[in-house]
C-alpha cells in the first residue's frame, strides 16, 4: 500500500516525523514541493519523497492535515482521483479562536467529508493528538491514544495496519459518527492544557485499557 502525507503545516511534519522510517516510499505532498524537498533535507528524511498534490494523490492511502474550512473545497475539487482511495481525515472543526466548534451537535468533521466523497474510504485518526506530541510522543514509558474510526471495516483495518508498531496506542475507535466526541474532546483537552500549562504537548490516553494492545 502506498501512503502519502498531505501538507507542510504543523500535523503534516509531525505525522512524517513518526511515519517516515516506518511506512515504505511515503510520499509527502504540498503547494510547494520545494517546501517538503527543504523539510526531507533539513531532517535527514530517507525513505520519504517529495510530491506535488498531484503525485500524493496517487497513493491508496492518503493522510491529509487540510483545516476544516479548506478540506471541503480541497475534497470536492480532488473528488476522482480520491474516488476508491483511503482518505485519513485528522480535522477537528474548531472556530478560528478555538472558542468553539464548526459542525452542529449530531455532526463530525469526518461524517461530513465521508458525505462529500462517497466514492472514498474516510478514516479519522489523529485527532485528539496535538502537533508537539509527535516530537515525543511517549512521555513518562506511556503512548497516547490514537482513535480511529471508519464506517468502512476495511479500510479501517488498512490504516490500523500501518500504523501498528509507531510509538502510540493506536485503537479501534469505532464508527465515523464517533468523530462527534472525538473531534469535542480536543477543544476540552485544549482547554485543560492551558489552565494547567502543557499545552500543546498533550493527547489523549484513557484509563483502564490495559497495555499490550
Ligand atoms: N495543530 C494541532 O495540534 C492539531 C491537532 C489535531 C488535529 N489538527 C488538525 O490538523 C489540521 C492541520 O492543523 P495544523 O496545525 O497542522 O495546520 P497548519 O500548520 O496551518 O497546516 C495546514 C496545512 O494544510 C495545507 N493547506 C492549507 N490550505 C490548503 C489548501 N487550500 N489546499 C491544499 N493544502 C492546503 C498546507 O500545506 P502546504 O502549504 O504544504 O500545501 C498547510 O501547511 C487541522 O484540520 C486541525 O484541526 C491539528
């Protein structure tokens, strides 16, 4: 499976600082090329290629870091060449001062690109994750949690697959429509971040599951 990480942005160079190395010929893509050839440079990155929107867009699994007001856009505008593709979606629809959210109660970021591209396999991951977690991502000998959910059980396992082995606790997180509580949490773990001054070095991990998973 050929995977590729779209943007340059914050979560696009945390997610190629963890998957470089572990997924085969990833392909990182963006606007500027020339920005992710300076980034695999400056980082020593082997294993990983630069690619425009075009190239990323050939891979079977595609892991885009777009905002919420410009995935859907993006989404409409890539609609065939995303048609039969996994398509990781890590959006959280949050207002542009993280006070509040996008989507109504009853709505995810996740369902709502699922229903624009019903051609493609939407997976939710990474979402409760904040960027400065992928520089080091276990803290005291524990990995946070990464949900990820899909209403398309193969394409879930896919993406289960190749993250087994990174240094989270990658967990089956069920159905899209979970992406309600899951795309919520984040603005509370945000908040509580703040107030207690972590933040943006926090994720999730929840209580009780034993390890070994
Ligand atoms: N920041 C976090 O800690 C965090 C945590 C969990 C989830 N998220 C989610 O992750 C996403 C990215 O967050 P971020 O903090 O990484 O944002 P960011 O630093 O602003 O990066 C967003 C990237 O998206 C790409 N992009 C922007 N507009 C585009 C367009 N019209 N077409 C194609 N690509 C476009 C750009 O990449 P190029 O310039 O390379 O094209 C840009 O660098 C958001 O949806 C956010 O909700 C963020």
């Amino acid at each position: 499976m050929k995977a590729s990480v779209i943007g340059t942005g914050r979560m696009g160079q945390g997610l190629v600082k963890i998957l470089q190395g572990h997924v085969p010929n990833l392909r990182w893509g963006s606007r500027s090329k020339e920005k992710a050839e300076g980034l695999i440079r400056e980082n020593g990155y082997t294993g990983v290629a630069a690619a425009d929107i075009g190239e990323a867009l050939d891979s079977d699994m595609i892991i885009h870091s777009l905002w919420f007001r410009d995935v859907l856009p993006w989404a409409e505008a890539h609609r065939d060449r995303l048609a039969g593709k996994i398509l990781v979606d890590i959006v959280n629809p949050f207002t542009e001062d993280f006070s509040d959210f996008t989507t109504e109660w009853g709505e995810s970021a996740a369902e709502l690109l699922q229903a624009h591209l019903p051609q493609t396999k939407v997976v939710g991951a990474f979402k409760n994750t904040f960027f400065r977690v992928f520089d080091n991502p276990v803290l005291d000998g524990l990995k946070s949690d990464v949900y990820v959910t899909s209403d398309d059980a193969a394409a879930k396992a896919s993406v289960l697959e190749l993250l087994r082995g990174i240094p989270f606790r990658v967990l089956d997180g069920g159905a899209l429509n979970n992406n309600r509580t899951i795309e919520r949490m984040t603005l509370f773990e945000r908040e509580l971040a703040i107030r207690y001054g972590f933040y943006p070095n926090v994720s999730f991990r929840l209580f009780g599951l034993r390890d070994g998973i």
